[in-house]
C-alpha cells in the first residue's frame, strides 16, 4: 500500500470518527462482541493457521492466544458503562461553585503494529482496548506468521466496517509507511531495535505510543527454592511456544549451593514434558522462519551444552537447551534470546545475583523463586522491571487486572484490562462553573486579595 492509498484509509477513518458514533457506549459494547463472536466462530481456522506458522499446540494456542483476547473482551463488555463516565474530582474552595470532571474520551484513529511469536493475542488484544476506548483502528499483522496473519485479515475484514477497523498485510516498507503518517497514537509490539524507529517516526507528529518490546528476563533462583516445583514452572516458562515469547525466562541466575540439584531436575522435567527427543513430542512448537533458526544455532557456540542442543533446519527445529559455563560476556547474554535456549549462571550470594541483573538494561519480566520473603522482597526493592511473578513464570501476563508493559528498553506504556482502556484514552479535564456566583478575589485591582486567596488555598 503506498502513501495515496494510506493517506486516503486515514481520510476515511476520520470521517467515521467524526460522525460520532464510536463515543457511543452501546455501539462499543456491540462492537467488542461482534470480535468476541469473530474468534470464537473462527478458532479452528485461528489455530490452524498456528500450528502452519509455528507449530503451536492447541494447548497454548488457545491458552497463550484466544483465551486471554476473550478474556480481556469480557471484562471490557462488564465494566465499560463505568470506565467512560465522567468522574468528578476535588474542586478547590477558591473555585466555587464550580464543579471539576474528568471526561474519557478517544484518541482518535490508533495504529496498532503486532508481532509473529503471538499473533493472534498480541493483535487482538490492543485492538479490543482501542474499540472500549472508542477508537478506530488500523492494523499491521506480523507477515512473519503469514497463515496467521491472512486469518485474522479474513476475520477483521468480515466483520467490520473498513472504515472502523482496517487491517493492512505487508512487510517491514508498510510499517514504516504507515508509521510515517499522521495517527493519534501508535500501539507496537516487537523489538527494541524496531521499537525506536516507530518512536522517531511518531516524534514528529508528536503521537502518543505505546511500546510492548522485550529484553533479557532474569529468573533469580534462592537456595530454599523447592527444586521440583521450581523446575517444573522454570521449563514451563521458558519452553511455552519454544522460548518465542517476551516474557519467557530468559537466563537463570541460581544460587551455587543448588545448581547441580536445580539443572537435573530441569533436565528431568524437559523429558517428562517434551520426551527424549521434542521433535516427536505434539507439544512443542518450532522455529518462526529460517533467519531466526540460524541466528539461535549462532548462539550456541559458547558454554557447555548439558541439556538438547539438536537441531533440524527442514523442520526449523531447536531442542530445548539448557546452556551452563556462561560468565555473562558471551553473544547469548547480550541479547533477548527469543528461543529455546536456556544459559544459566551461579551466583555466591544474592547481592551478586541483583548487580548482575542491574548491570544490564531494565527487563520485561523478572522471576524469583525463593520461600525467604526477605529475599524475596530484597529482589523486589533491588531491582526494576516491567512485571514479573514471585515463585512462578509467565503467568502475569494472563492477569486482567495487571497492567502488562515494560520499562526503560522493555518498553513504555500499560495495557491488559482498565489498563487497556485507559492507554487509548485521553482524560480531559472540565472546569464546569455557573453564573449565579462570581468571587471577585480573582479580578484586579489585587489590594489586600492576595492574604485572603491564601486562606482559601
């Protein structure tokens, strides 16, 4: 699509926008269960394009995807009528009898740019907060995940009215032509690289973003972790959807005293979940594409492989790798991962442990398992990061009501139910007065006012 063509989309979102009608309370709702009924009509069709792109169990398709786009829908649909009043605020005595209000109201027409590793979350799920907000909305899928991608186009495009919600397939050159337009704010989830250039681009029109990146999420383990429980939910967060997600575990940092303990449980439990060899197993994903099979078979080349390390690159196939003799200077620490690969790296005591992960830019996601609740506190106090889970992994990001987002390089901005609704809405603020009162302190000639409008304030 070229410059005209966007141009003229934006045109005509405007115009459904002035018309008023997304303001409607009643037409949100109606809205949001039109989408609601668009994926459940299609989660079929929704999860095999998932498993095309990413060979995505139904388990996690559905957990890691639909069901928390449904989710967020549902408590949209409950407490709408409430988000979108006015709410009145303390008015100062100096201002009587003037009453102060705090009206929501949409941004406009939103941008939303998703990524491949949860295509179909990761769309729909901003997509539902711009409409409660009462925005029209353009979207950019991840043709990265084409099947995926061509699914929720066929779902978008069957449903709604292109001049409400539009949806446009393309490769990098259309995000940056759309990006390079004029929109009242500009939703995007993918890397930190890419994450800049939609920032610049959006500084010159002085457009709101919101930015869902990533980075290196540290999972501190304590020496009084118990280690099974641990280990389970250590695999689990770490190997959902092959390691292709923002939040997943990304290095451990396990106290010494247990890390032999801790790795053979994990070794224990990666077969138990996956089997002996995870190509045959029905429940674990693949690679996204070829580029990013290659640059995960790069990583491997430092430390010591105790776990996996096979690979096929027909099948774009990772073993789950658990990676020790990992210092921190290595290629695999520098980055996010994004993929099953799992370094880890001993610490002495837990000061250590929090000055290497502030030593490194601010996570997405931090992690500590520890029964100490000074520990765990200390963890917390030490350090910052966008979200995280005390003695779990992941599972965070399914709370409705936590705001999800990052810090610093991890992101800015907030999303995940009121939260949602509240990133695509500008709160304007209303000074309403009448005329039956009018306090001549404010006017001048000042005199002696000034004594009396501090009492007042």
């Amino acid at each position: 699509m070229n410059s005209t063509s966007i141009k003229q989309l934006l045109y005509d979102h405007r115009s459904y926008f002035a018309t008023g009608i997304t303001k409607d309370v009643s037409f949100r709702r109606e809205q949001l269960a039109v989408l609601r009924k668009a994926i459940t009509d299609n989660e079929d069709a929704i999860f095999q394009a998932l498993k095309e792109d990413l060979n995505k169990p139904a388990f996690e398709a559905y957990v890691g995807e639909s069901a928390i786009v449904l989710r967020e829908i549902d408590y949209a649909l409950r407490n709408l009528r409430r988000w979108s009043k006015p709410r009145r605020v303390t008015t100062p005595l100096a201002l009587f009898p003037a009453r102060c209000s705090v009206h929501p109201e949409p941004f406009g027409v939103a941008l939303i740019i998703g990524p491949w590793n949860f295509p179909v979350q990761l769309m729909l799920d901003p997509l539902a907060g711009a409409m409660a907000a009462g925005n029209c909305a353009v979207l950019k899928p991840s043709i990265t995940a084409p099947h995926t991608s061509h699914i929720i186009t066929k779902l978008i495009r069957g449903n709604f009215d292109p001049a409400y919600v539009s949806i446009i397939e393309g490769g990098a050159e259309t995000a940056q032509a759309l990006v390079a337009e004029r929109f009242d704010h500009v939703f995007f989830t993918g890397g930190i690289a890419s994450g800049r250039l939609v920032m610049a681009a959006a500084a010159k029109h002085l457009t709101p973003v919101t930015l869902e990146l990533g980075g290196k999420n540290p999972c501190i383990v304590d020496a009084d972790a118990p280690l099974d429980v641990t280990a389970r939910r250590i695999v689990f967060g770490k190997f959902f959807n092959a390691g292709q997600s923002c939040v997943a575990v990304d290095y451990l940092l396990v106290d010494r005293r247990i890390k032999q303990a801790l790795l053979s449980r994990i070794l224990k439990y990666t077969v138990e979940f996956y089997g002996e060899d995870a190509s045959r197993s029905p429940d674990y994903a693949r690679i996204v594409n070829e580029p990013h099979f290659d640059r995960l078979l790069g990583l491997l080349r430092d430390g010591d492989i105790l776990i996996g390390g096979g690979s096929d690159r027909a099948g774009r196939y990772i073993a789950p790798t658990v990676i020790d003799g990992i210092t921190g200077g290595e290629p695999i620490m520098e980055d996010e991962i994004f993929g099953p690969l799992l370094p880890v790296i001993a610490y002495d005591d837990l000061p250590e442990a929090l000055d290497f992960v502030n030593g490194r830019p601010r996570p997405l996601a931090l992690y500590i398992f520890s029964r100490n609740e000074v520990h765990q506190q200390k963890v917390l106090a030490g350090t910052s990061s966008g979200g995280g889970c005390i003695n779990d992994t992941v599972v965070h990001e399914t709370v409705t009501g936590l705001p999800f987002g990052g810090v610093g390089d991890s992101g800015m901005g907030k999303y995940h139910g009121k939260a949602s609704f509240d990133t695509f809405t500008h709160e304007r603020g209303i000074v309403r007065n009448g005329f039956l009162v009018d306090v001549f302190l404010r006017y001048p000639p000042y005199k002696d006012h000034l004594r009396w409008l501090r009492k007042l304030f």
